[in-house]
C-alpha cells in the first residue's frame, strides 16, 4: 500500500475494484455495479422503450464518469483503470446492463484507447441487433485548431475531451429521459458538445495509485496553461497567476473560440472546474473574476456550477467550460437529474438579472460534493483474473506461457521507465497498463495450455491471452497489444502441435502489423508500435531459410533499434500529436515495450 498526497495508501492492483465498490455501497439508492464488469448502472436503469446513454473513461477523474450516473443523466458509466479507457469487453457488458430496447447513445471523451475500445463495443452491440450511436466529445480548446463546420470529427486529429463532458452528458441525458428517440438525442448531444468550449491551467502535478513519485511536476511559482486532465503537458508556461489573473486567461482563450450561432439567447452555462486538490473558496473567488468578464463581453452566465466534476486525482488546477445556449439545450440543461454527484432539483430556474441587486445569476442546483474514497483491501473477489497476482505454476510452462511469462518478467522490470517515457507527451500510464495486461495473459495463456478444453495449442493460447490483455489494460495500448496477440494466435494455430517454422511468424508477424494498423489508423513513422512492429516483421519477412529462434532473436534486435531510433521521429497519432515536439528526444513507449516483449519472447525459443 502506498500513501500519496492524494489520500489514504492505495493498492495500485485492485484501486478500480476498490473504489467502484465503495461508491457502490455508499450510493446504493442510485447505482449498482455491472454484474461481471467495471461499471456502474443506475437503479433506474434499464427502463423499457428508453435510450440508453452509456459514458465511460479512465479512473482519476472522479466525479466523471460513475459519479454522474442516475435519472436524468447518464444511464450506466464503464470506467477504465487509472487514466486508462475501460476495455471493450467492460463497455459492452455495461451497455448491455442498460440497454432498455431504444438503442444505445454512447458519448465520451476523444482519446485513442476510448474510441478504439467504445467503437469495438458498439460494433458488437450493432451485430447483436442494437442500434448505437456515438458522439465523441472535444471541448478543449488548448488541444487542437477549431473544429469546421459540417466536418466529420476525426478522433485521431481533433479535439480531446475534458470537463465539457459533463454539459455533453447532461443534455443527452435529458433528452433521453423526455422519451426523445435514439437520433434526436445523438443530435442534441452532439449540437451539445459543438457550443461547448473548456480551457485548464494547472499549478501543480499529481500522483497515480501506488506511485511514489508525481506522473508530472509544474515548477513551482509557474502556471502551465492548457494542461491536460490526464497530465499532458500544457502549451505554455507562465508565472504564478493570482485569481483575476486566472480568471482572465481562461476567458480569454474561450472568448477567441466561442461560437455565435444564429438562434443563440446569449446564454453561456458556465462550469469552473477544480482538477481535484483546488479548495472550493479559491475557485471562488475565480469565478468572480470569470463572472465580471462574461458580462463585459456581453453574455449571460446560466446556472452557473463551480465544483469537481472531471478531476486528475490531486491535481492543482481549474478549467473554464462555456455552453452556448438556445432554448432547446436551456431546456435540457434545466431538466431535473439525480446521481451521485450532481442532483439538479425540479421546478427550480435560474433568476433572470433584474431579479437580482448584485447582477449575478445564481446557482439552483442542489450539489452532492464529490466524495474521496479510500481504497484498502478488496472487499470481494476482483471479477477478473487481471486484477489479481499469477501464481507461480507447480509445473514447467507450456510455450505460448512461458513466453507471456518471459515477457511479463522483461516488461515489468522497466515498468517505472516505460511510464515516465509515456508521460513525457501522453498519461504515464503505459507501464501500468501494459504490466497489468500481461499478468491476464499469462493467466489465460496458462488456463488454456493446461486445461481441459480443446485445442491447448500456442495458438489457441495467445487468442486467449490477446482477449484477456485488451480487456485488463485497457486504453489504445491494450486494444492495440490484445489485437497484436491474438492475430498472432490466429495464425499459429496453423502449426502442428505447437511446431513454428521462421515462415509462419513471418506470417503472424504480418496479420499483427496489419491488424494494429487497422485498428489504431498509425503508420510506419508517426512514433508508435509500428516502428518497431514493422522492423521485426520484415527481418522475419527476409530470413524464413533461417531457424525460428535465430531468425527471432535477430528481428528483435532490429525491433529494439527501431525503438530508440523513435527518439529522432515527432508524434503524429493519439494524445502525444496534439503536445507538438514535447516528444522529440524520447523514445516511444509502446515501441520500447514491444522491444523489451520480443526481446524475451526470443529467449524462450529454441531452434
């Protein structure tokens, strides 16, 4: 158990488990955990002829996402691991939990692992006969150029996603609970997420679960403005602000970007946002400033909210989201909700200004505080074996294990390096991930090489271990490595009793690098997986007269000077493209790691 200045010690392995448990307990009257999975649904849920809203990210972000499941809202949350999209298997069941027959909406955040592991889960839940639809939301200004009209979102270009989920959630919450039909509430969701603006500033960095250092520091006495909420670094860095000077940065970076539709009221529903160690009197006095420039500018802050509703665990740091709003969404936005986090009460409206001497609009919203739970010793069974440690095997290791094992020991062993490669233009969380996908697939490797199913080939044993990574890690790695795997394992069952030829790695070796590349939309340069990938793939490719073992190890050589070689390239795919030459001078983090895998994976082959 390790003690941060986030709270109470936190067990890294089961903080998810934890965690969602207790706000299963304390909030029982709202929500109820997912039978199997790492999700919440609301008592309320599901309900028959309804559209299901189903959201969903990382840990760390508390209120967001279980925090903002009930009536009038979300429906049912998936939650990833810390700073880690769920696995589609986790977004598939937890839709599946709320599913009342209407279809499913499913709206979060634009980050590479969520939209791959979402899109997987809607993908199933379409060939399964539901229909589903999807708005990605890309509120942050500081992330990319302003969006154009009429264009299709590109997940891998645009905007992230960040506190302006919430005013997202709310609508299409609201327009789901009204009996509005599966379209119309992907319409209003997505009208939501286009008037929507948010721009952060940070003073101070945080610490994940189990870590003993910060994922990321702010120097002191600086502001970083445009700082992430899962630490991405910010675009620009300034002295120590005082309040009024905040304030006006973040206006001021909203006001440039702000849209003016025809149709709208002046309206803004305003959100100040604490990233999760900022005291409520000091976003105060924040908002005061905000308040004096809205109104200067000519706009009229609606309900306003100042409180945690996206956090990043203890960071120091506030975000300003705008809602331009006409009548519709102010409708929306007025309906009444209850969850855990956020209860909006009914019959309440926001006073228009000459109903006030001050010239503040007021908040009529009853607020719940976002609770900090403790985590300690699991209370139940983890649902899944990725959540617990792999015991250590009464006899030798069947192959497709023993490598899963070689690599989980080579991966595990730099886990703290790979993180900090990560962290220099992305989450820092790639160690974590990574390290905790590979114990589930030496488990399910294992379960499948000496059990009493039928076939207990290498093959059939990394389809299981590819399956079971995806969903433990979560997040694009996961997707991207469980994808990797079981490619690998489609091909290999092609060998006779677990018999490799230099040829059919070469061939497995080309289905991985094809399905990783449709999967994540990366090619050879933009400072991924691939480049090491495409390396080990051609010298397999180029050796096939050679033993499978030499011809390997040698692949992976080439594999692990592609990797230090990424240090040269520029990020140019997920969340690391937005922070320009931050990653220049590093090597990737998944290439390194796919080095260190192949690396290990060689030592357990013998020609």
């Amino acid at each position: 158990m390790t003690t941060t200045p986030a709270g109470p010690g936190h067990h890294a392995e089961t903080f998810r488990e934890d965690w969602l448990e207790g706000l299963a307990d304390a909030y029982a009257r709202t929500v109820r955990r997912v039978p199997g999975a790492f999700g919440v649904v609301g008592r309320h849920a599901p309900r028959p002829g309804k559209v299901a809203v189903v959201i969903g990210g990382g840990s760390g972000h508390y209120p967001a996402f279980a925090g903002l499941v009930g009536p009038g809202l979300a429906d049912a949350a998936a939650i990833g691991d810390v700073f880690a999209s769920p696995s589609a298997e986790q977004v598939y069941r937890t839709a599946r939990a709320a599913d009342g027959g209407a279809g499913v909406l499913m709206t979060y955040g634009n980050y590479a692992g969520d939209v791959m592991h979402f899109g997987l889960a809607a993908r199933r839940l379409a060939a399964e006969g539901t229909d589903v639809r999807t708005v990605l939301v890309t509120d942050d200004v500081a992330s990319g150029p302003p969006p154009v009209e009429g264009q299709e979102i590109d997940p891998s270009r645009d905007r992230r996603g960040v506190a302006g989920d919430f005013f997202v959630f709310k609508i299409a919450g609201a327009s789901a609970d009204r009996g509005d039909d599966l379209d119309t509430v992907a319409r209003l969701a997505a009208r939501a997420n286009a008037m929507t603006r948010t721009f952060g500033a940070a003073f101070a960095g945080c610490t994940l679960p189990g870590a003993a250092e910060p994922l990321f520091t702010v120097a002191p006495g600086t502001t970083e403005l445009g700082m992430g909420i899962h630490g991405e670094p910010g675009l620009r860095t300034t002295h120590g602000l005082s309040a009024p000077e905040l304030a006006d940065a973040l206006v001021d970076n909203l006001l440039a970007d702000l849209p003016r539709p025809a149709g709208a009221t002046g309206r803004v529903a305003v959100l100040l946002n604490g990233l999760g160690s900022t005291k409520y009197e000091e976003m105060f006095v924040v908002y005061r400033q905000v308040n004096r420039r809205l109104r200067a500018a000519g706009l009229q802050p609606y309900r306003p909210e100042v409180g945690e509703f996206v956090t990043s665990f203890d960071m120091a740091g506030v975000s300003l989201s705008l809602m331009v709003l006409d009548d519709e969404l102010t409708a929306l936005y007025d309906a009444p909700c209850d969850t855990p986090a956020f209860r909006s009460l009914p019959g309440e409206h926001a006073p228009a200004d000459d109903d006030r001497t001050d010239g503040t609009a007021a908040t009529d919203t009853a607020r719940v505080p976002a609770a900090r739970t403790a985590s300690g010793p699991a209370t139940g069974d983890a649902p899944y074996a990725a959540d617990l440690p792999v015991p250590a095997p009464d006899a030798p290791d069947l192959p497709a294990t023993a490598a899963l094992q070689a690599a989980l020991d080579a991966v595990a062993a730099q886990e703290d390096e790979l993180g900090r490669l990560d962290a220099v233009a992305g989450d820092g969380d790639h160690g974590i991930g990574i390290v905790r996908g590979l114990r589930a697939a030496v488990a399910a490797a294992r379960a499948t090489e000496t059990g009493p199913a039928s076939p207990r080939t290498a093959g059939a044993a990394l389809l299981s271990a590819g399956l079971a990574l995806a969903d433990a890690s979560g997040g694009a790695s996961g997707a991207l490595y469980g994808a990797l795997l079981a490619e690998t394992g489609a091909v290999l069952t092609r060998a006779p009793e677990n018999t490799c030829t230099t040829a059919l790695f070469a061939d497995a070796a080309d289905a991985a690098q094809r399905a990783v590349t449709e999967l994540g939309g990366a090619r050879v340069g933009e400072k991924t997986l691939l480049d090491a990938l495409d390396p080990f793939r051609r010298h397999l490719r180029d050796h096939t007269a050679d033993g499978p073992a030499k011809s390997w190890r040698a692949a992976a050589e080439a594999a692990t000077r592609a990797a230090a070689a990424t240090a040269d390239l520029v990020p140019a795919r997920g969340r690391a493209a937005r922070m320009g030459d931050l990653g220049h001078g590093h090597p990737d983090a998944g290439a390194t790691s796919l080095a260190l895998l192949l690396t290990a994976v060689g030592e357990t082959l013998h020609d």
